[in-house]
C-alpha cells in the first residue's frame, strides 16, 4: 500500500490511498475498514487525521461511518445503479418467497399521522411481511397500515389485509376515489432491520411511504425498506 508523503495535506492524501484500496478490492463492499487505531499506526498518522480522511470519504458517499461500529464500504457514486420501477399499482403483492404476515394492532403515531392527517392515537390494524422483489432480487418488508376509521362499516372490519386490488376497491367503494402520494427517505437502519434486510453493517436503507387518501381522509399507509445501496426509483409521469 502506497504511504503517506508531507507535500500535501495529510489527511486527503490518506483519504485518497484508502479510496484507491476500496477500489483496487482490498476493502470488498460491505466490509468493514481498520480502526483509526490500526489506521494511524498503518500510516503513521494521528488518530485527528485519520478521522478527517474517513469523513471525507464519507462525504464522497464511499464508506458509511456509525460510532462505535467503524467505518463500512459503500458501493460508491459510480457503481452500477439498479432502477426500480413504480407506478400506482406498485404494491407488496409483487414480492416473492413472501414471510407469513404478523398482524396486529397499534395506534397511528406521528409521523404517519401527519401524513394521513389523523390523530396520532387512531388505532390501526397493521400487516407486516418479508419477501423478495422479483425487479431487483432485494429482499424488502412491506408494513400496511389500515386506520379503524377507514375500515369502518365494510369488510376490511374482519378481514383487513386482502390483496391489494381487493383492498383497493373496498376502499373505494365505501370512501370515494383514491388518491396516492409517495414519500422517499433513506435511513442508518437499526441492526433488526439491517437483520431482516440481510445487509452488511452500516448499508443504508430507503424507505418508501406510500399514503393513499380518499378526499383529504387519509385511508391506507403501505411503508416499503429495502437496501438503498446502488438503487434509484424510477416513475413514468405521463
């Protein structure tokens, strides 16, 4: 491995070696890189320097830093991007080698609240599964979650989670016509969802929160996780 010379700053000159092993293969995506510990003493440098060149190249998108974890390896602004298509039949129907669903209930919570704009205490009937999307090969989990309100007086009452045409078309037939709205954010995933995802430590998540609304009645909130390394979503619009 090259070393650390004095004409340069010391810190990008040790961002650029570590960047040049991630992408000679030293450091594998998903890999774990030395400790700054182990680092500084590889390259004779302070621990201060070592840090200023992992958060650069955490700024460059190449390495995810999680206190207490270490520094992993991304796939990098240049790696080849999957694109993952949607449209407003887009729904977790389309899952494979789909998980029994777990089925409970709970209040709203906040920030679905605002989103559906119901009180965050409206009790809910939840479903959750785990399958694979056939587009991607990513293994994603699915959460539906059905306001009471909405539910009310149909057959949603007893048998809340039909397939989703099914579950659409109730909903417009007791609330009028359906409208969707989708709301994308990527998040450092807790190590259940990094567990249930199967992705190394420290990949990133994106999270897509589909709402649907009846009017401005919000009526079914279908939340989407999936890995969000090398991924972009795509949405025909005409």
């Amino acid at each position: 491995m090259a070393e650390v010379v004095r004409a340069d700053a010391l810190h990008r000159q040790l961002a650029n070696i570590i960047r040049e092993a991630i992408e000679s293969g030293e450091y594998p995506i998903g890999s774990l890189l030395p400790s700054e510990d182990a680092l500084g003493k590889q390259h004779k440098v302070s621990r201060s320097t070592v840090r200023l060149a992992l958060n650069t190249l955490r700024m460059q998108g190449l390495i995810a830093v999680r206190v207490g974890s270490g520094s992993t390896v991304l796939p990098g602004p240049d790696a080849k991007t999957v694109t993952a298509w949607r449209t407003t039949e887009t729904g977790p129907d389309r899952l494979t080698d789909v998980s029994e669903p777990d089925r409970f209930t709970s209040t709203i919570g906040e920030r679905l609240a605002d989103l559906l704009d119901l009180d965050a205490d409206e009790p809910t009937f939840v479903q959750e599964v785990r399958g694979t999307d056939p587009e991607t090969g990513r293994t994603v989990t699915v959460r539906r979650i059905l306001p009471f309100s909405a539910c009310e007086g149909t057959s949603l009452e007893t048998k809340s989670f039909p397939d989703r045409p099914e579950l659409l078309a109730t909903l417009t037939k007791a609330h009028g016509k359906l409208t969707t709205a989708e709301y994308i954010r990527p998040l450092i995933p807790a190590p259940d969802d990094a567990t249930a995802l199967d992705l190394p430590e420290g990949t990133p998540i994106l999270e897509t929160t589909r709402i649907t609304h009846a009017g401005a009645k919000g009526v079914l909130a279908e939340i989407e996780r999936a890995g969000g390394d090398g991924i972009q979503h795509a949405y025909c619009l005409s």
